[in-house]
C-alpha cells in the first residue's frame, strides 16, 4: 500500500470510530498535542494530531449526535487531553500547604482543563458550522480554533497559557512572524499549516489535488524561516553599556514556613546572595547600577518594615536601585487592621527612597481573588495566598522610571502572557521587566512554559525583556527574543548583565491584532464563498 493510501485507510478509519473509541482518540490526539510546547517544543507532532481533528469533525456528521453536536464533543476530548498533561503543573501549588488545599488538587488539575477544553469545543463546533468537503475545511478550523483561542483568553478575566500558536515559536526564526501578526496570527497559522496533511484522503477525482495544501504548509513555514532568519542576521544584539543589572534567584522553596516570621532570613539570605562575587573580578552589587529581586520577594509589607529597608540602603551603594517585588499596604489610617493588599514592584534607591510603585492590575484566580469572593468565603474557600478578601488589582498600566536606565514597563507574574495588553501604544517604553515566584510549582514544565510565553512579548513588541523568577528561570532577553543570558529552574545565584537595546516598534507593536483580524475575515470569506459554491 502506498503512503498516501495508508494515510486514507488511518483517516476513515478515525472519521468511522464513534462512542468511547471516538472520544479516546481525541483525547490521545489531544495529549500528545501537548509536546508542541515548551519544554519540548516538538512541533512536528502536530502534523499527526491535528489531522485527527480535521478527521474526527469529517465523521461529525454520523452517529446519534450528528453535526455541531458532534463536533463540540470531540472538540472537548481533545481539549481535555491537551489541557490536563500541558497544565498538570498547577496541582503543585495545592501542595504547598498540603493540609489545607491538598484536597483540591485532583479539581484543579482536572477541573480547569476541563474548563478550557470547553473552549477547544466551542472551536470544533464553529468549525462544524462552515464545514466543506474540499481543503478549505483546513481554513474553517483554523479561523475556528482562532476566535476560540483569543476568547479563552479573554473571556473571564482570560488564561491564554499554551495558546496553540505558541508551537511556531521554536526554533527562534519562526517565532520572528510575531513581530507581524502576533500570537493570533500565529495561532492561525500553527493549526492551518499542522491540520494540511488531513486533506490528502481526499483522493483525486473530480480534479483535486490533495497534495496541494501540504505543499502550501510547507511553503509558508519555509517563508517564515526565511523571513526569521533574515530579520535575526540584520538585528544584531546590541547592549547598553552603562546600564549593568544583577538577577537574584533566591530559589526558595513556597512552601508553609514562607511567612512572617522568615523575616530574618529571608533578608539575610537575599542581601548575602546579591552581594556574591559572580566571577574573579567581580565585587558584587558594587559592580551594577540595577539589582532586581522576584515577584513578592518578601513574607512582609516591605515600606512598613523601617530595619528592612535600612539594610537595603546599606546594600546599595551610591547609583544603584533595587527593582523588587512585595506585597503592599492599601492606604488606611493608622490603627485600621490589614487584610487585603497589593502585589507591587517598587524601585528604590541606595538611600532607602520609593521613586516609584507599580501596582499589577491583572491578577491570578484562585490564586490572588476568588471568583464571588464574598461569597466563596462565606462557604469557607480561600485562594492560596490566603489573603482574606483577596488582592486588590491596580488601576492602570503604565511604564516606570528607573535612573541609570530607559524607562521600563513593569509585568508581574502572568502579566506577560497577555499579548497586545502589555505596552501603552503612547508610552512606549526601553524595556520589559517580569516579576515572577514560580516557585509555586515546583520543578515542572510550567516555568519553561512561562518563559517561553514572556519571550514572545519581546519579539511582538521589539523590547528587551528582563525576567527575575524565584526559582527560576531568570533571563535576559533582546528584542528579537535571543536569550542574552539565563539562570536555570531550581538554582539560586545571581545573573549579571548588560541591557539589550530596544528596536524600533515593530509591526505589530504599531498595529495590534488589526493584521490577526483581516487575516481572519479573509479567511471567513474565503470559507463562506466556497461553501457556497459546493
């Protein structure tokens, strides 16, 4: 038999199966779609797996729930299968303090990919809707898949994590298309390139010629490797001399004893670390002119605590700045008992000075508020930061002022897995500085994950990113996403370097998602006029 029969015979066999061989192979389907991201960034996978969509939507059409039905069925299998080995990271953090959250775990780890594979189904049931006989099938689930990819992360304050345009992001010339169209393009993309070997079942009757669409796949990941590889030779890494930085990874561990009564340590341990000689020449802090500690680095209100802020004066020598993360106190009078707070990144100068405070504005469900907080508490749930009434999110996005340095945008945590909300479009700033405590889940995928998503803002928006994680992994990254310098998950230590220059605004920094949706409406058009026509 030849190939492309054997193809044909694996594809109807796929489009025939119903009931639990139906959802079971969605699921697999699904799973192994998940080597696409990071850390494996095995991408080719997806040429077997999303054929198996295209299929199992082709087979939509038979069986008790025919149609869209059908369709949003497998589409949740797949989803689920996807979601559950990609997101399994999560359960980590109802370790942390096992006697409390440990119970919860199997509704997380399951509870939120069963969540967002809703979204998956929404994606095949759309695509169901349009659905032709020819190639264009490809296109329909494409633009399907897309509009359900950018809802997910919108919809319900939004969790874009492991968007399915992440899988064209390695290796570094491929994800050089985001500077174009960003990550929705990109999405479009990854699912119209990886679902084109689905139509060479078609046979050759009637005129077609299934080879067609793979030819084209091929072709534009191609271009995009060339286009990639052309903007990487003219866009050279060029650094700021006079603006030196120094990373602390602490690496420690979020678990139960993280609270108040760490205090002592917790500063001794972080003033000792980033006074460390880094090399024969070195002489510690006195060497860089920016020290920048992780997300919430401290188990006390930082600007409350005098002693506190006394040491890291005495640490900082003359021109340098301390960029940290911590939790902050909401403005009350005195007296007036605490119980919600912010999480902020302060600037600080070597005399002890706040020059500037950033409050994050997109915070963590579950992990920093709870959905119906009020509520929620009242039947005795609370988030895993255990602050009562939750985090209180800032007001605004903005770009902050850092002497010895170009002006720079603050993201905490997950803040920077969000495209296109990140950069005031009339404030633009140097660079890009994430705060992050993955710390939360431990030696997993998830960091890897995290890092990869951060990377990918640099390159939409032409920005050096500057990352500081708690256990890792801390970088450095240009403009065009090359990681300049880089301290491993699970390691504590400190990472000096010099700041990548900006580049010019990219396409995308000046347009948005604008390209993304006239790539989409094309592409409805397209699908439209040829269902139309068959």
């Amino acid at each position: 038999m030849t190939i492309s029969g054997n193809v044909r015979a694996v594809g109807l066999s796929i489009i025939l199966a119903w009931g639990w061989k139906r959802a079971g192979v969605a699921l697999v389907a699904g799973a192994f779609s998940a080597l696409a991201m990071a850390p494996f960034n095995a991408w080719p996978i997806l040429f077997l797996t999303f054929p198996v969509a295209v299929w199992q939507i082709d087979g939509a059409g038979a069986g008790p729930w025919r149609g869209v039905p059908a369709a949003a069925v497998t589409g949740w299998w797949f989803g689920l299968g996807y979601f559950v080995p990609g997101l399994y990271w999560i359960g980590y953090a109802f370790l942390v303090d096992a006697p409390t959250f440990a119970w919860l775990m199997p509704f997380a780890v399951l509870g939120l990919p069963a969540y967002l594979a809703l979204f998956t189904a929404l994606g095949f049931a759309l695509a169901r809707l349009f659905w032709t006989r020819d190639a264009s099938r490809v296109i329909a689930l494409a633009a399907s898949l897309t509009m359900s990819e950018w809802l997910r992360g919108h919809a319900l304050t939004g969790f874009p994590w492991n968007t399915l345009g992440y899988a064209l992001t390695e290796p570094l010339a491929l994800a050089q298309t985001a500077s174009l169209i960003g990550l929705w393009g990109l999405t479009f993309l990854a699912v119209a390139v990886f679902a084109s070997p689905a139509v060479l079942i078609d046979g050759t009757s009637r005129g077609r010629k299934p080879w067609i669409a793979p030819a084209l796949a091929l072709a534009v990941l191609l271009a995009m490797t060339i286009f990639g590889a052309i903007r990487l030779s003219r866009q050279p890494t060029v650094m700021l001399a006079n603006t030196k930085l120094r990373i602390m990874q602490p690496n420690l561990q979020q678990d139960a004893r993280f609270n108040y009564a760490a205090k002592a340590e917790v500063m001794k341990k972080y003033l000792t670390l980033s006074d460390r000689a880094s090399g024969p020449q070195s002489t510690g802090v006195r060497d860089v002119n920016i020290l920048i500690w992780p997300e919430s680095a401290f188990p006390f209100f930082l600007t409350r605590e005098a002693d506190a802020v006394a040491q890291i004066a005495e640490l900082l020598p003359k021109g340098t700045v301390l960029i940290t993360g911590s939790v902050r106190a909401p403005d009350v009078p005195p007296g007036t008992r605490i119980t919600r707070a912010y999480n902020s990144i302060y600037v600080i100068d070597h005399d002890g000075n706040v020059l500037s405070v950033y409050d994050k504005l997109h915070l963590v469900p579950f992990g920093e508020f709870l959905p119906f907080q009020d509520l929620m508490e009242k039947i005795g749930f609370e988030q895993l930061t255990k602050i009562q009434g939750g985090f209180i999110p800032g007001t605004h996005r903005r770009s902050m002022e850092v002497p010895s340095a170009p002006r720079m945008l603050p993201l905490i945590c997950y803040e920077a897995v969000f495209p296109g909300d990140v950069v005031e479009r009339n404030n633009r700033p140097g660079w890009i500085v994430n705060l992050t405590n993955d710390g939360w889940f431990g030696i997993s995928t998830g960091p890897y994950q995290h890092l990869q998503q951060a990377r990918l803002r640099a390159i939409e928006q032409g920005l050096p990113l500057v990352r500081a994680a708690n256990t890792g992994i801390s970088a450095v990254i240009d403009p065009m996403g090359r990681v300049v310098a880089r301290l491993g998950l699970g390691l504590e230590g400190v990472l000096d370097s010099t700041l990548p220059a900006a580049i010019p605004p990219t396409p995308y920094a000046r347009a948005g998602d604008i390209p993304a949706a006239i790539i989409l409406a094309a592409a409805w058009l397209f699908v439209i006029r040829r269902r139309a026509t068959k």
